[in-house]
C-alpha cells in the first residue's frame, strides 16, 4: 500500500481562519481524485483535470465580473469568499 504524501501547503494553511470554510471543499477534491485514481485510472484523471481547472476558473472568474458590474453602477453586487 503506498505511502499518503501530505503537500507542504497544508501545513502553512491548516491553522488559519480560512480552514474553517474551506477544509469541506479540500476534502471533497480529495476524495474525489482518490476515487478516481483508483477506479478509472490516471488516463481517465488526466482528462478530467481541464474540467476541474475550468470549475475553479469560473468560480472566480464570474465573482469578477459582478464585481466590475457593481463598480461601474456604485453598488454592491456579489461577494467574493464568504466575507
């Protein structure tokens, strides 16, 4: 059984404040690429990966916008991360 090699990252992160919003999220990834790996393999990983970059990409990238949208008519349209 091979060995779980934990990123450097979540060690600088784990105990910030924004842990307690976001270690569901971090969790879900998790499982999911696991169960990915494992049962469809890194062929099927590999293809999926572009999927999951346009997810993250589209959920900043749309808050964005609102953002601009609500600057241009001096009112508050969308927040980003919960506060």
């Amino acid at each position: 059984m091979p060995t779980l090699a934990l990123h450097p990252v979540g060690y600088a992160i784990a105990n910030t404040p924004s842990m307690d919003y976001l270690w569901m999220p971090f969790f879900i990834a998790w499982a999911l690429k696991a169960v990915i790996l494992r049962y469809s393999g890194i062929k099927t990983y590999r293809m999926l990966v572009p999927f999951a970059l346009g997810g993250v990409l589209g959920d900043f990238a749309i808050p964005a916008l609102w953002g601009l949208y609500g600057t241009l008519i001096s009112k508050q349209m969308y927040l980003f991360f919960p506060h």
